[in-house]
C-alpha cells in the first residue's frame, strides 16, 4: 500500500502540529508533500527539514526569504512559495491526495475550497469553509467528488455515530431524530455576565480542558465556537437547524452524541485530544494507533450535562440566529467575530463587547443570497469594516 499523500495547510497551529504529530508515528502510511503557514518561519523551517515536503508557503517575500535561508542552510530542496494564491497551489501543485485544511479564520476558505473542488480527501478543520459558503462547499465536494471528514472533535464524533452510508444520502437521515454537540462551557460556564466585564485574555485563553490557539479560546470562553460548529453540522450532515441541540458537559468526556427514532442516543467518547479525530480522519475507514492514552471509565466520578443559558453565552443566541437568516449573515457573523477577538486580545477591547460588535454588524448589514464566493468575500469585506468602524466609536 502506497503511503497517502498529505498537504497541512496551517502546519504550524495547534491542529498542524497534532497532524504531524500523528503521521510521524506511521511513516509507512503517510507522506508529507506540503505545509503551510503565515508567520512561524522558524517551526516551519523545523518540519521541513523533517519531513521534506516538495512545496512550502508563507504569507509574504520576507518570509519566504527568511524559509528559503534557512532551507538552503540545511540542503533540503523544498519549493518555497508566499502569498494566498499560493496556498492553493500546494493543494493543486503538489501531488497530494488529502488536504488537512487547519487555517484559522476566513484565510483558510479559498485553499479548502480549491482542495474539494479537485477531489482531494478534505480533513476539514476550518469552520469558516462551512461557515461563511456552506453551501458552494457542499456543492464542491459532490462535483469534486472527493471525500469530506470533519475533524473538529464534536463533528468527528457525530460522524462516527452515524450510519456509515449516512453521508452519502443524508436526506434520508435513516432513522436520526438529533444531533447534540457537547460544549465544555469554556473557563466562564459558572460565571454570571456580570463578572465578566474585567475579564482578560490571559484568562479567557485558559480553558479548562483543551489546549488550543488563542482565537478559538476565547470563541470557547464566548460559546461561538459552538454556535459555528452549529452552522457547520447543519450543512454537514443535512437535518434541519432545530434538530441539532448544544448540550454543556463541562468533563469533555463525550464529544457529541446522535439521538435515534427508535430511543437510542449513541455517543463517542475519548480523552479531549484532538489526535484522535485527526487519526481517524487520516486512515479512515482503518483506525490507527493516534498516540492517545485510553479513557479508564472507572476514574470518571461523573459525567453531567446541562442545556446553554442564551443569556449567558449570547454570542450562541446570536450564531443561531444568523444560521436561521442563512446566506450571507454566517459570513457576516464570522467576520465580525473575527475582528471583536482580535480587539479583544491585542487591543483591549472589553470582552463583553464582542457580541455587541457582531450583533451591531448583523443589524446593520442586510443577509444576501451567499451564490459566489466573490458575494461571500465582499459580505466578509464589508462586515470587518462595520465591525472596526463600530469598535472605533465605542472607545472614543
């Protein structure tokens, strides 16, 4: 057997590393032919000295100088490229078979949709590939013809609680009734609003049992995290936006579950390691060793869950509203967010204002029918400048 052939775009974050993590303990079945990142020049020059892929992007000249030096200074041959365009020419240019599409935010949207439209397998870790064009996405990988795994933990665990010809014809839905994603409630969950208003991001970006990037901790500590992971299943898997249900199960023991016509409820369970979705993802249909401890069900003191109090979390209210409105409102929610979290922890904006920033930019900006990427770029456009536009008024 031919080892699978694996682009990472967005190496060097937390899924990237994870990814390489598990493709370094199974050298017979994967290869790396490309990595992608923005900034992290020197921990992408490490992985390509170790693994050599044949193309390597970063995000701009400087960059791709700085990589190119260090490369040429240890004899690996590795092309180097730079800007966006780039990042789809290591999905297209580079002989790989399956994509792990790991860029945070709306910069990931173009290489992941280039990786369904030429029929790759799609490791999808981008929630803004779903997000913002959910349905183009969709409609590329079934004229791509390639094959689509979910890796963020709770898709992932659906996924496998599903019928395994589920996604072929998930119109039919075969006998599902729900789908309940698990949040842990991020580090806030037992907080009122009330306390939050001094928060910083040192302690948003705590979360209490996951270890991840700054910007989806802090989309964890607000619950938009869940609220776009619920836009996600809702093109993912095909039911009906009032069938999937958010469920607070602070232990992260349960992944998410699938409620059954019949009263079954199936759950996947695990330690909260984000090594095993991407194993999965990687092999499937085999399973492979992910380098995850197992999970001794006798040291569990207790698993417990509760529904989501909207008032708390808002940015939750406000994500689900935005998947009811559909076309260009998730991109809009999306971008706005992105920008309210990027003031939040490099400019000090308080925390409580995030979902009043993507709120203001829901209201002011009317949802379009999404039929182009090129309307879904200019909704995301548009919206950042409204959100930075409204950030600049309330500090004044």
């Amino acid at each position: 057997m031919s080892p699978k052939q694996v682009a990472i775009l967005g190496s060097t974050g937390s899924i990237g590393v994870n990814t390489l993590d598990v493709i370094r303990a199974h050298p017979e079945r994967f290869k790396v032919v490309a990595l992608t990142a923005a900034k992290q020049i020197e921990r992408l020059a490490e992985q390509c000295i170790e693994f050599k892929p044949a193309i390597a992007v970063v995000a701009d000249a400087d960059g791709a100088a700085q990589l190119s030096h260090l490369l040429e200074a240890n004899q690996i041959t590795t092309q180097v490229l730079y800007g966006p365009q780039a990042l789809v020419s290591a999905v297209t240019e580079s002989g790989c078979d399956t994509v792990m599409a790991a860029i945070v935010g709306a910069a990931g949207l173009v290489p992941a949709l280039a990786a369904a439209q030429a029929g790759k397998r799609v490791l999808l870790a981008n929630k803004e590939a779903l997000v913002m064009s959910g349905n183009l996405f969709m409609q590329a990988m079934k004229t791509g013809g390639g094959e689509l795994l979910p890796i963020d933990s709770e898709h992932n665990a659906i996924f496998q609680c599903l019928p395994d010809h589920f996604t072929k014809n998930p119109s039919e839905h075969l006998g599902v009734e729900e789908l309940w994603l698990t949040a842990s409630g991020g580090p806030f969950r037992d907080r009122s609003l009330t306390d939050l208003a001094s928060i910083t991001p040192e302690q948003a970006c705590a979360h209490p049992n996951w270890v991840m990037g700054r910007k989806i901790s802090v989309d964890s500590a607000t619950m938009m995290n869940k609220g776009l992971e619920v836009i996600e299943a809702f093109w993912l898997f095909g039911l009906p936006l009032e069938k999937i249900k958010v469920l607070i199960h602070p232990q992260s023991v349960v992944h998410s579950m699938v409620r059954y016509r019949d009263g079954s409820v199936l759950a996947q369970m695990g330690q909260p390691d984000m090594r095993t979705p991407i194993a999965y993802g990687l092999a499937w249909p085999e399973r492979i060793d992910a380098g995850v401890a197992p999970l001794n069900l006798t040291q569990l003191t207790g698993l417990s869950f509760t529904e989501p109090n909207f008032s708390q979390f808002p940015c939750l209210s406000l994500a689900f509203a935005a998947a009811k409105a559909g076309g260009t409102a998730p991109a809009i929610l999306n971008a706005a967010n992105e920008v309210a979290v990027a003031a939040f922890l490099d400019e000090g904006l308080p925390y409580l204002t995030i979902p009043s920033v993507v709120e203001h930019c829901l209201n002011a900006m009317p949802a379009l029918a999404a039929d182009s990427l090129e309307m879904i770029l200019e909704a995301d456009i548009l919206a950042r400048q409204t959100a930075i536009q409204y950030i600049r008024a309330i500090k004044r």
